[in-house]
C-alpha cells in the first residue's frame, strides 16, 4: 500500500529525529513535512509505532493517509521537486 505520512512538530529535535526516521524507513521527502512511500502492512505499524516517539500528543500531529494504487494514479504535481522523479510511473502525471 502507498502511505503519505504529513507531521506538525514543535519540537527541533523531534521534527528532525522524525524527519531521519521517515527516510530510513524508506519514505520520500515530497515537502517539508510530507513524505510518501510504499509499506508493507509490518512497516505501516512499525513506522506507527516508532513515530509516535517523536511526538507529544498535546502540541503536536502526526497524520497517515493511505492510497490505492488506483488513487496514486491520479496524483498530480505542480512545480518543482527534483525528488519527485523517483515517483514517476509512467501510470502519472507530472505537470
């Protein structure tokens, strides 16, 4: 399944340490705070589960939406994001 994973974080050092975290679990930086990626059902609730140490449910959010491959068909992008490349599939559209 394709996840896109959005975070709110006031904290410096919880945003960073989140923002490494999404990367290694193998997620792509789509915006600052976005990321998207393919998981596998243990690496969804891994990630749910290891995230949640970067947060504190007062202040703070943690947002992930899951996607069809049927819905990230219809993904569009407008402007530039050199990242943005390794998404291409010839199914999408990148305007």
């Amino acid at each position: 399944m394709i996840y896109i994973v959005s975070y709110d974080i006031s904290n410096n050092n919880n945003r960073s340490g989140l923002n490494k975290f999404l990367k290694e679990s193998g997620l792509l930086p789509i915006q600052k705070s976005v990321f998207f990626g393919e998981l596998s059902p243990k690496g969804r609730e891994r990630l749910i589960k290891e995230s949640k140490n970067f947060f504190n449910n007062k202040k703070d959010s943690l947002l992930f939406i899951n996607l069809s491959f049927e819905d990230f068909s219809n993904f569009k992008r407008f402007g530039i994001n050199k990242d943005l490349n390794e998404l291409k599939k010839e199914e999408v559209e990148f305007l």
